[in-house]
C-alpha cells in the first residue's frame, strides 16, 4: 500500500484483507507467496572487475578525453626537435586523469555492492506473526507475506517495512539510526499522519522516513515496548 502512514490502521487492515486479531490463513499465506515471492532482498552475483572498469568509459565525455589523447599521443610520435618530449606531457596528463576517473568509479560501484550485500546481515532470521485465529506463531522471516500481522517486542529486528497497527505497551521505540543515522531511538506510534507534509517531483504528498513515525523498517530494532506491525 503506497503512502500507508496517511491511512488509518484499519484502512490499511482492510486494503490487506486482513484482521489484527486473528492474522492470516494458510491458504491466504500460501496464495500471497505465490504472487510476491520470498521477502528476502536479491542477491545478485557480483560484477566482475572488467565490467567495473569498462562501465567507467561509457560516458561521452570519458569518450572524448580517451579521443583526444591518442590524438595528442599520435601527434606527439611525429614531433619533431627538442619539443618531442614535452608533446608527450598533454596526453600522458589526460590519461592520468582518466585512470584516476576510473579507479574512483570501481571503487564507489564496489563499495556500493558491498554495502547492498551487508544489508543481508541486518535481516532477521525468524520473526513472529498471528496466524490462523490469532495464534502466535515463529516463521522464518522469508516466509513473511503481505498482510501478516508481526509481533515485535524489546530485542527483536523488523523483518520487514510495517504500519504500526497497535501499541501493547505504553511506548514504543525503535532504534533506526542503520536508516537514517539518528542517535536516539524513536517514539512510535499507530496514528495516521496529516496530510500535507511534503510534496515530491510528481507533486504527490509524501513524507520523508523521520517523519514517518507510524511506520517501521526492516534491520531497524525494538528498543522499548511491544506492538502489533
């Protein structure tokens, strides 16, 4: 459901097809991980090496440096006299710089994959949600489908993105700082947000994570009380 954190929680209980009390069925479950598939991010091969590089050279201007210093190279080779050497400065600079261009861009793409690749380690491995009638029941966190009701309490990992449903207890906090850096955990709660915060490129209503207190993001922890997601 786009934009769940402007909706009350029954409308989003109810664009899901789903009670708070009693969970999902099996044969919903069954049905929803046919459609959606396993809640686990991609895992890509890494790219190797030489793509890395030759991705650096598909820009037009990388293009137009690499032209113009074998143009200088060849150039230089037919200099004549005392200035030969110093012909050779012009494209020896370029081709500095372009392998300078091209060490930084592996360096950023392979950071970025590295990065993707540690997000797996702050997914949980086992999560609870009602099911069946409300009985509470410990699933793999891949086996997680739209419309589940999670159980979350001190310690645990969101194994997913969530609306806040319902507090059981009388806070709840939820350390986020892996998301958006913040040093202190965050105050949640199940209430719909008012419209009218931010607008996007599309001009759609839209509010940025922090303000997004009703919500909750896969990695990020219970600091502090018990809620249904």
């Amino acid at each position: 459901m786009e934009q769940a954190y402007y909706a009350s929680t029954q409308e989003v209980l109810d664009h899901l097809h789903v009670n708070a009390e009693d969970g999902l069925t099996d044969s919903q479950v069954v049905d929803r991980q046919a459609k959606h598939g396993r809640n686990e991010l991609p895992k890509d091969p890494p790219t190797p090496l030489w793509e890395l590089i030759a991705e650096q050279f598909k820009d037009q201007l990388v293009i137009i440096l690499v032209m113009s210093a074998l143009v200088s190279l060849v150039l230089a080779f037919f200099e004549e006299g005392n200035d030969r050497l110093t012909a050779y400065v012009e494209p020896i600079v370029i081709m500095l710089i372009l392998v300078a261009n091209a060490t930084v861009g592996v360096l950023q793409e392979t950071n970025a994959e590295q990065a993707i690749a540690a997000l797996h380690e702050y997914s949980p491995d086992a999560c609870r949600v009602m099911r069946n009638g409300g009985s509470t029941t410990k699933i793999n966190a891949t086996e997680l489908v739209p419309g589940d009701v999670i159980v979350v309490s001190v310690g645990d990992k969101i194994p997913a993105d969530a609306r806040v449903i319902s507090i059981e207890s009388s806070v709840l906090r939820i350390d986020q700082a892996l998301l958006t850096g913040e040093s202190v955990s965050v105050t949640k709660t199940s209430a719909a947000l008012p419209r009218g915060l931010e607008k996007d490129d599309a001009g759609d209503q839209r509010a940025v994570v922090q303000d997004q207190i009703n919500m909750v993001f896969a990695g990020t922890s219970v600091v502090l009380g018990r809620a249904l997601c």
